[in-house]
C-alpha cells in the first residue's frame, strides 16, 4: 500500500504491517473494541494544529494579534472544549446546546463568543448570566432583544456586529456582490449595517466593541480575505469619523480550506495570515485608525484533518453501467448518517482499506451507506483494490469538522462514538448511540387535555 498522503491524514496516520495505525492504535483494534463506525481523533493532530494557528497568528500580527476562536459547530464535545481552554484559544457556540457544553467544559466565559441569526431570549438571557465576553449581533431585533436583557440583568455588554461585506467565498474564488441575497449580517452596501450601528448607540447596555464578518468556508487562498479586511476596515474608519471613537476588534471569521483529496491544495496558515497582515495596516492607514486587533475563528482547519472514520464493509455488489463498463458498489455500516458533505455539498473523499494490504488490482468502486436513499454515498468514485470484501474495514480521512457535528439518526441508526487516540493509549470522548439511546425519546401515553398540561 502507497504511503498515506500527510496533507490529508492526521500526523500519526500510518501504515503497519498493511493496516492502518492511527495514534499507535491499530483500526483493527479499534474496531474490534469500539465497533464501527467509529470516529477516530489524533489527539496531538488536534494540539498541534489548534497551537499551531495561535503562534501563527502571533507571529503576523504581533501585538495587534486578537483570539484564535474555535468554531465549536465544526464538532464541539466536552472534551473537545476542555482541550481548547488548555491550548489557550477562545470559543465561539452559535446555540445553547453548544453553550452547555462549554459550561459542561466549565469554559472561562472571557474566552467564550455568541453567534447565531436568530439567538431565542432564553439563549441570550443564558449567554448573559454565564457571562460571554461577546455577543455578535446579526438583526435589529437581535440588538433590542440583548440590549433589553442586559438591561434587565444591570450588565453592560460587549458586542460585535456581523457584517455582510459582498464577499461571497469558496474553494478557488470568490465572488464580489454589492448585495448578498444571505440571512446573515447586516450588508455594508446597503446601508443595513450603518443602520444597525445607530440602533446600537441607542443603548447604553450595548458597548459596540469591533466587527465581523464569516464569508464562507472552504477557502483555499488569501484573496477573499484581504477584500473583506478592507470594506470592513473601510467601515470602521467611516465608524471613527462619526463617533469620535475607534471600534479595536476585526474578526474576520473562519473558513480557511483543508485537503480532502490530493488535488486540494489550501494555503498555509502562515501566509493566509501574512496576508492577510499586510492589507489591515495599509488599510487602517488608509482610514485613518490605529491597527485594530485582529481574530480569526477557524473551525475545519483545526479539526478537520484530526479524524478518520472507521467503517466495515457489509456487502459489495457489481453494477453495469449504460457504457457497459462496471462499478463495485461497495456498502459500509455507516453514510449519510454520519456523513451528509457527500450528499449535501457533493464533497470529495478518498478512503483506503484500513484492515490489510492487497496485492490485487484496482478497480472502479462507489463507496456508499446503509440508508434507503440512492443519494446515501459517501465517495462517488475511487479506484480500491478488487478483492475487497465484507469485513474489510475502510477508513475515510479528514472526516473531523461537520461529520459528527452533522450527524443524524435517519433510518434509526445509531450515532458513531468519538475515540481519542495518542501513544497507543485509546479514550472514549463521545460514546457510541444504542438502540436504548434511540428509543429514549418515545412515550406512550394517554391523551389529556391540553389546557390541563403545563
Ligand atoms: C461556520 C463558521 C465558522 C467556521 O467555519 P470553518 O469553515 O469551519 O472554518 C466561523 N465563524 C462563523 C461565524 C461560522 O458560521
């Protein structure tokens, strides 16, 4: 078997004796222990990667350096969040659910971050009381709504407001719009986000820290970046100049690309960043403010590259197709389930037999689930070798960022457990689902009246 390509395996991914080791723990143990499918995390992958953001945001930004906030909805668990707080970086959740679990992790509420388009009272009034260092606000309703309750609660609270910039973002290029047609933000262009800042001086509960804008993920070079640092740096000097006061914090999101496949090719954190730098200073220049402190909230490209999934092989069937050629439909345990990128955006995987070498050749495969929907694939087409049957084992890498996050219970299927691996040693940070975790939710009772029932 041909080495494991290191831009899209975790660092400790390697092959033994032709399977698969993945923190000096073998798939096949794994799977033997765990079952399947299963997530697997390199743990020292998630360190080294979670630091590695920090020091480089340091490095190009020096004093002007803000947070490296971890997008939580890329796969947020306990454990997850309490690693975070040790390397240092701040969190961003966009609900309660995700809020309870930093509480759960005990999360210092100074590191912590509020997004979301439509935060609910009770979302807001619980991010309040835990006492989140920033709320970032995304509509006019949403600035009454915080504005009243920290009112209620005597507190002044730290803002940012979510901008729209025109900037919409993906993979190789972006596209540059006066208007964005998005539920998110307030759009610069339109005047909505000029609106927004004079509804926000309105209220002295509310004390408007910087800005912020997210534009996309999966991105893959600075381009896009540098055209949001500079509207949004053009809207903080406009800022300066009405309120006499500049706003010190630009977030500019998250988004940055990972490979999934070797003909992904991301940019290195490094020179995103570099960048990145260098347009903030000639812009705040430009507009006449100090250098604000900048803050980045990468999600996937912490995350993502740490995982691999686990899956056996139940059958393997041959079809024709119309060109008279075949493809092995190959069936794992797992899917749409556990993951809906395939499904959802047409995302691209590889995967590779996890369990043995194999000397056979290679032919044309489609990798799919278990579900009762066609559109239920994991890997549309990959070359794997021949002879694989049930009981193999395939492991798809990169699987780390909105793969468990995403995961669903469609057809009654169990969600997949999350193993944390590193030095042989192997721990559970999220278990597995069973049908008794399935069947939780369901009651039988009798009817009652409804005015009775509080
Ligand atoms: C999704 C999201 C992120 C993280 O995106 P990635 O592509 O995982 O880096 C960061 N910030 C906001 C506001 C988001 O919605």
């Amino acid at each position: 078997m041909s080495e494991l390509s290191a831009k899209i395996w975790p660092k400790s991914a390697k092959i033994e004796n032709g399977s698969l080791e993945i923190g000096g723990c073998s798939a096949i143990d794994l799977v033997a222990k765990y079952g399947s499918p299963i997530f697997i995390l390199d743990e020292a992958d998630l360190r080294t990667r979670a630091i590695d953001w920090k020091v480089q945001l340091s490095a190009a930004f020096g004093a002007n350096s803000g947070s490296v906030i971890y997008a939580g909805k890329a796969f947020l668990s306990v454990e997850i969040a309490k690693i975070i707080e040790e390397l240092g970086l701040a969190l961003d959740v966009c609900t309660g659910g995700e809020l309870a679990v930093a509480r759960a992790a005990k999360f210092p509420a100074e590191r912590l971050e509020m997004h979301g388009n439509n935060k609910s009272e009770l979302e807001i009034s619980e991010a309040l009381d835990y006492g989140v260092a920033k709320i970032v606000v995304d509509s006019v309703s949403e600035i009454e709504r915080v504005a009243r309750l920290a009112k209620e609660r005597k507190k002044v609270q730290e803002i940012l407001i979510r901008l729209t910039p025109g900037v919409e973002a993906h993979t190789h290029e972006y596209i540059s719009t006066a208007h964005e047609d998005v539920k998110f933000g307030f759009s610069i262009a339109s005047g909505a986000a000029w609106e927004a800042v004079t509804e926000i001086a309105k209220h002295e509960t509310l004390r408007l820290m910087g800005v912020h804008a997210h534009i996309g993920s999966q991105i893959f070079n600075e381009e896009a970046f540098v055209e949001t640092a500079t509207r949004l740096i053009g809207f903080m000097g406009r800022f300066a100049k009405e309120y006499k006061r500049e706003l010190r914090e630009l977030n500019l999101g998250g988004g940055f690309g990972i490979a999934y496949t070797e003909s992904d090719n991301p940019i290195s954190a490094e020179k995103m960043l570099s960048s990145i730098c260098k347009i903030v200073a000639t812009e705040s220049t430009n507009a006449g403010i100090a250098i604000p402190r900048v803050s980045i909230e990468p999600g996937r490209a912490i995350i993502g590259p740490s995982m691999v999934t686990l899956y056996t092989v139940g059958t393997t069937k041959e079809v024709e197709l119309e060109n008279g050629d075949t493809r092995l439909y190959v069936a794992v345990d797992g899917g749409m389930s556990d993951n809906i990128r395939t499904a959802l955006y047409g995302a691209d995987y590889i995967t590779i037999l996890a369990n043995r070498g194999s000397n056979s050749g290679l032919r044309n495969c489609r990798v799919v689930g278990k579900h009762c929907e066609s559109g239920d694939i994991l890997i549309k087409e990959i070359a794997l070798p021949s002879d694989i049957s049930p009981g193999d084992l395939l492991a798809i890498p990169a699987t780390g960022a909105y793969g468990r996050s995403m995961a669903s219970n469609y057809n009654h299927v169990p969600r997949p457990g999350v193993i944390s691996v590193s030095n042989g040693t192997a721990r559970t940070i999220i278990r597995s689902e069973t049908a008794a975790d399935l069947l939780a939710l369901d009651i039988s009772e009798p009817a009652r009246p409804i005015r009775e029932q509080k």
